[in-house]
C-alpha cells in the first residue's frame, strides 16, 4: 500500500495522500485500513457538495423542481451535467463497480474514528462554467458534440480503454476526455482542480490530514501543497460587461428597423420579410422540439413562441415549449427512479421525461438560434433588393 501513499510534510501538518484506483475493490480496503490506522484529525474526499449530496442522498431527484430549472435558465448546466453522469456510468458499467465507492469508505472510516470530514473538490457547475467562459461560438458546439459523442457515439468501451481508466476518477475520466480535445482547456479543467484540491487539503483542521485522492491528481497536488492558491479567485465566474448587455438589443432593434423601412417603400416585400423571419424562426424552432420528441402543444409552442423570443435577449423559445412539455408530460417518481438507468443509452435520454424536457428545451433554443441567422439573412437580401 505505501506505494500509494505519500506523506508530506506542510509546515506544522503532517499530510498524507492516498491516490486510488477508482476501481479497484482494493483501493477501498487500502483507504478503509490507512484511516483507521492512522486515527487523522480531518479526512479529505475529492467530491464537492452535489458529488457528496448524490451519494448519499440518493432520492434527490425525486426533490427537483424542473420548471424552477428552466426559469433560472440552469437547463444547459445540468443537461451537460447529466452527459457527464452518463458517461461515467458507462464507464462504471464497465468495470461492474458503483462509481465513488473509496469515496463512501473515506466518509465511513472518518465517522468511525471522528475525523473532520472535508469535502476539497471544486464545485462541478463551477468548472463547467468557467469552461464555458473560456471557449467561443465554435469551441461551445464542438463541447457540446464531444459530451454528446462520449455516450451516443461510443457505446463500445475496449478493454484497453477501461485499463487506462483505472486510475482516474469517473469524472476525471469525463473531463480529461475533453482536455485531450481542448488542450487549452487542461488549465480549466485539471490545473485548476488540483490548486483547489491541494488548497482545501491545506486547509484542513487539525495537524493530521489524509486526503482520499484519485491517483492522477497526485502529482499535481503534490506540486501545489507547497504554493499558496486563492480558493475564491478559483470559484470567480467573470461577469461580463455591462455594454456587451446593451449590445443584445441592437440586433432585434436593426432588425425591426429594416423591416418597418422595407414595409414604409415596399409593402409586399415587408410582408415578405416578417413570413420569412416568422418562418425560419418558427420552423426550425418546433423541429428542435420535434426532434426532442415534444409533446406536440410544446412543438406548437416553440413555433409560435420562437420568433418573438428571438427579438428579445431576455427570452428564449425553449423556456416556454419546455415548460409546456413539463406542464403537459410532469415527470412522475418513476421518471426519477431511472433516471441513473436511463442515462447510460441514447434512447434513455430521449425516453425519460426529466431529460427530455432539458432536452427540448436546448433543441428548441438551438432551433431557434439557426433560425435567427438564417431569418435575419433573408431579411436582409429582401432589404437589399428593395433599395437597389
């Protein structure tokens, strides 16, 4: 076991890390004798808050609340969120092994000798959110189709993957996935989490610390136990400035300008133009819903909905046909028992009513953004044609 174990000397702390094999029943045992043997003042476990609350409270999704979800516009987040737990699943499937068990060993063994259980992992919305600050238009759809391909795309794991993935937590395995694709997002998704990891470690009460580590965060924190991290700079989300808010409006007002011009020298063609952009948006918007498989009134809905959303910054189509389809289709206890079930296939997606109105609701919006595009540029050839 000490080859998995590394003692450190911080100052007046003595720390000592154990890096496990997230799937390995040996690991488990390892964490469980290393605690109890070492009687520590504080136990650290790479889990945040939602990891710890998901583990132990396993009935939580039968608490949200998906209306609130949409209206707080965090559909996004936890559709990503959801990927990210499909994925690991997958993964665990593999190995036949439930994900995070050293974790539960690490939480159990510091009860039982009355160690300060310390919960060092960075928040996982916050990481996916900084990521999102850190990439463009293009960068947020190769994301998007990256998370989507990892469980739709590649059904099959081969023995060498699940070999390599030994050693990472399932969802490091998740996140380094993308870092090998963005490379210039390692710093958001690794880096970081090891600063944060090995700061909250430091942190820790009393002068006997052992943190519960997937082993490819060792090194790193090894590293970082020795620097000073700001936790709070870590958790900043950047808010964006307040003139990029002002320039939400000048397209929808450009737009209307156009068009009541057009309408003032050419009536026809201005008719023209509000049918094209009343259609383009409309269409492509209720096939997003369709394609999400929407109760009809919600691709309804997101046709009716979509191009007046689109002349507003402050709304967006798939918030009013994913509450239709919330309010129509209300996910019952069942839907929420399977949601861990049904995260693993494709069809699980499309087929629980929980995700399929996350679902809706980002094809909606997505519908609704190529139709914006494609619209506006209708107008616009409409527009230049009258004034030639």
């Amino acid at each position: 076991m000490e080859t998995n174990v590394h003692r450190l000397q911080v100052g007046e702390k003595e720390i000592i890390l154990i890096g496990t094999a997230h799937v390995s029943p040996k690991s488990v045992e390892e964490v469980k004798e290393l605690i109890e043997s070492e009687n520590p003042d504080s136990v650290c476990i790479e889990l945040c808050q939602g990891r710890y609350n998901s583990i132990v409270n396993k009935d939580q999704w039968q608490n949200t609340d998906i209306g609130k979800i949409i209206k707080e516009k965090q559909t996004m987040l936890l559709l990503a969120t959801l990927i990210m737990s499909s994925f690991q699943k997958r993964i665990a499937k593999g190995f036949e092994v439930a994900p995070g068990q050293e974790m539960i060993q690490g939480m159990e063994s510091a009860e039982k000798v009355g160690a300060q259980l310390v919960l060092a992992d960075r928040d996982i919305t916050i990481t996916l959110k900084r990521l999102w600050e850190k990439v463009g238009l293009k960068g947020k759809a190769q994301i998007v189709y990256e998370l989507f391909s990892s469980i739709f795309f590649s059904e099959e794991i081969t023995e060498k993957d699940l070999e390599e993935m030994k050693s990472q937590d399932m969802l490091d395995a998740a996140l380094n996935s993308l870092s090998e694709s963005f490379p210039e997002l390692k710093a958001v998704l690794i880096d970081e989490r090891d600063q944060y990891l090995a700061q909250k470690i430091k942190n820790a009460p009393g002068k006997k610390v052992i943190a519960v580590l997937g082993a490819g965060h060792v090194p790193g924190i090894k590293e970082e136990l020795y620097k000073e991290n700001d936790l709070k700079k870590l958790s900043t989300l950047k808010s964006g400035p307040k003139v990029s808010k002002a320039w939400l409006w000048v397209f929808p007002v450009l737009l209307l300008g156009i068009i009541a011009f057009t309408m003032k020298n050419d009536l026809p063609s201005g008719i023209d133009q509000l049918i094209a952009w009343f259609l383009w948006n409309g269409s492509l918007s209720a096939l997003g819903a369709a394609i999400a498989l929407a109760h009809p009134l919600a691709i309804l809905t997101a046709f009716v909905v979509a191009p007046i959303s689109s002349l507003n910054p402050l709304l967006a189509a798939g918030w009013f046909s994913g509450l239709t389809e919330a309010y129509l289709r209300k996910p019952n206890v069942s839907d929420f028992h399977k949601i861990s079930d049904d995260l693993v296939s494709f069809k699980g997606f499309w087929k629980n009513r929980v995700t399929r109105i996350l679902l809706v609701v980002a094809l909606s919006n997505l519908g609704s953004g190529i139709g914006t595009f494609l619209g506006g540029a209708h107008v616009l050839k409409i527009f230049v044609d009258v004034i030639k």
